[in-house]
C-alpha cells in the first residue's frame, strides 16, 4: 500500500540536474516536488562547515587536493560546477552548512549526512565534527527540520545525547552491513535500536519486504537511496516506504501527492 506521506528526496539536491551539493541545486530542489534535500558534510582544515560529498576536491571542482588539507579560502574560490557533465553557465561556490539551512530554513527538511575523512587509507572522523553540526542546526531553528545520517553509526549516539529529540538514521550498504550473514535483518534492527535512530536508510538494492516489515513494527521508518527510475520510484512507493532519496527529483512528479 502506497504510503501518502513518503518524503521525496533531492540526492545532493539532485545530482543529474545540477552540480551536486551547490546552491543552485538546492534552489533548483525547492521548484520541484521534493519534501527534503540531502547533503553530505566535512570540515576544513581551518574548521568550517562544508557542503561537499567527497574527500578530495578533484572530482567536482577546478582545484585539487584533500579537503580536509585545505583552507576555506581556498575552498570558497574554486568552481564546484567545473566538471558537471555538459557544463554550467555560473560557476558554483562550495557552500557552508550555514548557508543551505538558512536556504531550507521554512521550505523543506534537510537530511544532513555528516562524512569522515580518510588518513592512511583508514576512515577517520572529523574532531567534534557532531558537536559543530548540531550547533548549526540549533542556532539556525532547524531541529525539528533535520534528519542526520551517517555510515558512521557510532556517532549518531553522540548526536542523540546532544538533542534527544533530533532524528537520527543510519546509513545501510553492504560495505557496513552484510545482509547473508546470520539474523542480519535482526542484528540491523537491534544496532539501530540501540543507537536511538528513527530511520533506517539503505541503499535500494538491499530492500526486501521483510525489513520494511521488521523496521516498522520495531518503530522505524525505512528509507531507500538512490532510486532514479519513474519505475523503481512508483514501486518503491507502492511498497509502503517512507522516503526515497534520488538524484533525479523530477521524477517524483509521477508519485501521487
């Protein structure tokens, strides 16, 4: 049974109709049928806030180098929609987390995805990277807007004793979570449970009617990531999810409001 209350998710606030994590996606969002933008989060080496998906700069702008190696300065004066497939007619700045709440703010909620950097080809997070985040979204009076997701899953217990109430979700892919291994649907619920998350997020993959079913009877919502197909969204949705993230946010348009 279809669910009417889905959240529609713009991925990066749409990756495949703008340079992902930049303003001009997120505004871009905000014209289309979405109830939330997604965003991922790194701290620069100066200790700013940062709207970016990965560690390295190379990918997506005209610089290079690890982000976390480098100043805001730098940062801010590169173009983010460098490499967008097909250009973009204005360059695009990497913007603070400031900067897209204060955008969201009264418009739409915000899945905020708090990132680690890699040292030594080892995943590490960023020194009170929760406490900074959390401070952002309650100086900004955006808590009851965000939902904070990690694949570090640990650190969603510290957000959790900072603001009880904040949403709190784990991310779910086969790189965290094996889903052959023995009870692993119950041991996911289990970990989630005792990391006082709301939302379980997976990649879509993975989904099975079980684990909706099992998520929801445990007090969960289920999420799915990242659907991109008018197909897959409309049996998706059939299915009783409660959102689906996509970097095509157009598409949900086909989705019954």
């Amino acid at each position: 049974m279809m669910n009417q209350l889905i959240q529609r998710v713009a991925h990066r606030g749409g990756a495949q109709l703008a340079p992902e994590n930049t303003l001009a996606a997120f505004r871009n969002a905000l014209t289309l049928h979405v109830n939330a933008i997604e965003l991922d989060v790194h701290i620069s080496r100066d200790g700013h806030l940062v709207v970016f998906h990965d560690d390295v700069v190379d990918k997506r702008t005209n610089g290079s180098g690890r982000l976390y190696d480098l100043d805001f300065a730098y940062l801010r004066s590169l173009d983010a929609a460098a490499r967008f497939p097909n250009g973009w007619s204005v360059p695009q700045q990497i913007p603070t987390l400031r900067e897209v709440l204060e955008l969201a703010k009264g418009n739409t909620h915000v899945y905020i995805e708090v990132k680690q950097m890699k040292r030594n080809r080892t995943l590490t997070r960023y020194p009170n990277i929760a406490e900074m985040v959390f401070e952002e979204v309650r100086s900004t009076g955006m808590l009851d807007q965000v939902l904070v997701i990690s694949f570090d899953w640990t650190l969603l217990a510290t957000f959790k004793s900072l603001e009880p109430t904040l949403q709190t979700g784990v991310i779910v892919s086969e790189k965290v979570w094996n889903p052959r291994s023995r009870n692993a649907l119950q041991h996911l619920i289990e970990q989630a449970t005792q990391l006082k998350c709301d939302w379980i997020n997976i990649d879509y993959k993975l989904f099975t009617p079980e684990l909706l079913h099992l998520a929801h009877n445990h007090g969960f919502k289920l999420g799915l990531w990242t659907v991109n197909t008018e197909t897959a969204l409309l049996r998706f949705a059939a299915a009783g999810l409660d959102s689906l993230t996509s970097d095509r946010p157009d598409l949900f348009s086909v989705l019954p409001v």
